[in-house]
C-alpha cells in the first residue's frame, strides 16, 4: 500500500509560484484505537481489551510525565513534550507567567535512525512510496457525459 497525494495549484493572488502545481498527502480514513487493538491481536498473543487498557494506562500516564516537565520517549515512534509560547518583556524583572504566558502545545519528534549512507530517517518512514489518489472516474447511467469524482 502506498501514501496517497492529490494535486493542487497554488491560487494565492501575490504568490511567486502561483499557477504552480504541488503534491498533497491525502488520507482516505481515520483508524480509531479501537481498530488497531483488534488487527494487533490478530498479530501477537495479547487480547484487544489488554491492549487498549495498556493504550488508556500509557495516555495517562504520558499526561503526568509530561506535565511534570519530563520528555516521554516511545522507542520506535518518538518523543513527545511540552512547549509554550509567551510574547517578550522588555528585561527579566518584568517577565512573569500570568502576563507573558501565550499558551502551551504538544511537541512531537519522530524517532530516527541512520541510515546505511549515513542519512537521517524517520523510523515510521522506512519503506513509504507514494503515488497519485486514483481519479475514480465513474460513468452515471443515464449521463453519459458526466463524470462523478471523489
């Protein structure tokens, strides 16, 4: 199976590249929690309710490590944290968190390896090919001349 893009054409009106044509990923479904735990106990010896009990455990469990200002490595996957965003003050004395405090957000880094030509990877990205979302060009009955496309 391959990552699907479909083609898009940059329309902004003072863009240097408008007219140009890009690729975008695009993804046809959402598996939920609930799907992976059952193809995953179709993989190993563990049972779908053991697994989402582990998934639930570690989505807590992330929460706390990560709001006591830890990092939280998952081999294989990544590491996520906290970053937030404050606006400036003019020197240290006049920066405080109720005035200069913007927001908080989730950081994530996927894991990497090195690769046998000594380039960077991104774990989950080992193996991807990508190729153009089918048109799926369907001919109404009835209406020859008129074509249905996703």
């Amino acid at each position: 199976m391959a990552v699907f893009y479909k083609l898009y054409q940059d329309n902004r009106k003072n863009s240097k590249k408008k007219g140009a044509w890009y690729g975008r990923a695009k993804h046809i479904d959402t598996v939920t929690t609930e799907q992976l735990a059952e193809e995953m106990q179709e993989n190993c010896t563990v049972k779908r309710a053991d697994i989402l009990a582990v998934i639930s455990e570690l989505v807590t469990t992330m929460q706390k490590k990560l709001q006591q200002s830890m990092a939280v490595k998952i081999d294989r996957l990544g590491t996520f944290k906290i970053g937030i965003n404050t606006s400036a003050a003019e020197n240290v004395k006049d920066f405080s968190v109720q005035k200069n405090l913007k927001g908080t957000h989730l950081l994530f880094q996927p894991e990497t390896k090195i690769d046998k030509n000594g380039y960077r990877r991104r774990a989950m990205l080992t193996g991807v090919s990508v190729k153009e979302l089918p048109k799926n060009d369907v001919k109404t009955e009835g209406k020859e001349d008129e074509t249905v496309t996703p």
